[in-house]
C-alpha cells in the first residue's frame, strides 16, 4: 500500500463537501488508509463572466484534474458525472459510481412555491442551454438569465439579494451542501429531464493503477453505475456535447428504464422517447434511444448546434 492516496477536487464548497464524503467512505471500507485532499482550478472556475456554451470546449470542470492524474500528482479526481465528458481520455477511467442521490433539478425561489404558479414575465436564472430549453418550453413567458457561480452564490442572488425571481439548480448540490431548505420545488421528469449522470459522482484514475481500483470497488454502487451508463452512452451516441440541450434519467429496478429528450435552444421543438431494457445493457439501451431520437429529428437539431 502507498503511504497516502491523494484526492484531487475542485475548490468550491460543494466539490469539497463531494470529495470529503469520497474520503469519508474510503477510510471506512480501510481504517488504515491515509488519505488527502488537492484543491485545483479549473477552467470552469477561473471563468465567470461568461455563459458557460460562450467558453466552449470539453471537460471545462476536468481537464485541470486530469493532467494531474496523468502525472501523478493525484491518486483520483473526485467529478460530478454531469460536468465529466464521455469520451474517457487515453490512461483514465472511471473507476466508480457511488449511490447516486436525487438526481432532478430543483426550482429556487422565495416568492412562489411552483413553477406553474410564478408570474408571468419573471426572471429566472440558469447557467444551463439544457435548463434553459426547457423551461422555455413549459413557460416561454418566463425571461431566462444566464447564473453563473458557485451553488452558494446562485441560491444568494434569489433569497438574498433579490436579484432574480427564481433558480433552476441540481437538487443533488442543494441536497450535498446541506441547502435543501432553499427548494422550492423538485421538478419532476415531465417538466424538466436532468443532464445526463447528474446527481452521481464518478471517481476517475489512471486505468493502470490496480491498487486504487481495487480500493475502489468497496464504493460504487451497480444500479447507480447501470443509470449513469444508459444516460452516458445515449449523450455520446448523440455526439452534441455542451452546445445542445439534452435531457436524460435512468432508474435501475428489476430493468431499466430510460427517459431522454433533446430540445431547440428557444424550447419550441423538444423530442422525447423513453424505452425499457436490462440493467446488463444499459450503454445499449442508451444507444438505442439516441438512434430513436435521431431519427425523429434530432439530428437536425444537433447538426445546427454543435
């Protein structure tokens, strides 16, 4: 056993709070290890004055983690699945999924409890195309401005500073920064259908470290691995990356179901498909919804945004 397995996270509240509870579950399945924590920037973090579509580019939440990886300087990185893109570089792997928490988005807001119940004409931020589409679909009277900053900072422009009427954020991070108080609303699929593997962790390493890996299968949890897979595997069949609005929620029971849908950017066109399979082939399954989607149509809508 190395003398210590290094962490490397993000450095915002919520990423260390992620990264803390990583740690927390590998000291539990070995009292013996000894484990610690990097803070690295991102890209993602260092830009905030832009939407994140205008920065443009893969792994914006990532890349900085990887090189560290890469060269050793970390054991693991510690990502929301959400922000880590599915073309896994040449080295790395995702070496598990831990039991994933509530993996819908959530209204923020102070002044109404609903989103069929706020005024006409309110605005409401997001920092996603993917929220964004959506929400135009179910209330295109909404005005839509772009949040960008850490969950802290957005829940602060609602319930603070009043700066806007309402916020679409991931439940997951409200749930994991003790902030679930601020929901005003957990959407359900049929409004609103998350990115894909949000609300999951996925712990990344060199694919050639069999130490950490073996370490690592004391912490994922195989329904959670099956969801996130289905959800991936249909985001890569899409191949829209970041600049299309793509929707998509898994749940893993006796089989599989998936949800997916993808939109126009200004929500006036979305197509949706759900489809059962077994858990074993979640990637296929995922790959078939793509195809399904792609032939209603969303080809067209990935071709003019990508």
């Amino acid at each position: 056993m190395r003398p210590r397995i290094t962490i490397g996270t993000r450095g915002s509240r919520l990423a260390r709070v992620q990264s803390g509870y990583i740690m927390e579950m590998l000291k539990a399945a070995d009292a013996d290890l000894d484990v610690a924590i990097r803070v690295i920037t991102t890209t993602g973090d260092r830009v905030l004055d832009k939407p994140l579509a205008e920065i443009g580019g893969k792994g914006l939440f990532t890349e900085e983690l990887e090189a560290e990886l890469r060269d050793g300087t970390i054991d693991l990185a510690v990502h929301s699945l959400k922000d880590l893109p599915t073309d896994s570089p040449a080295g790395l792997t995702v070496g598990a999924v831990p039991k994933r928490v509530t993996p819908n988005d959530a209204l923020v807001c102070a002044k109404w409890s609903s989103l069929d119940a706020i005024d006409e004409g309110a605005r409401v931020g997001t920092s996603s195309l993917r929220r964004k589409a959506q929400l135009l679909a179910y209330r295109s009277d909404l005005e839509i401005v772009d949040l960008r900053g850490n969950v802290d900072t957005r829940i602060g422009k609602v319930l603070d500073s009043g700066e806007l009427d309402a916020a679409i954020l991931a439940c997951a991070g409200l749930e994991r920064i003790d902030r679930a108080d601020a929901i005003a609303q957990v959407l359900s699929p049929e409004i609103m259908l998350p990115a894909p593997g949000q609300g999951a962790l996925g712990i990344q390493t060199r694919a050639d470290d069999a130490e950490v890996l073996a370490l690592l299968q004391d912490i994922g949890d195989a329904a959670s691995a099956a969801e996130v897979a289905a959800e991936r595997a249909l985001l890569a069949a899409l191949g829209g990356g970041c600049q299309v609005p793509i929707g998509a929620l898994a749940a893993a029971g006796e089989a599989l179901t998936l949800q997916a849908c993808v939109c126009s950017l200004d929500g006036a066109t979305v197509l949706r498909h759900e489809a059962v399979g077994p858990c074993e082939g979640a990637e296929a399954l995922g790959r078939k919804v793509a195809e399904v989607l792609l032939a209603e149509g969303a080809d067209a809508i990935v071709a003019e945004l990508a």
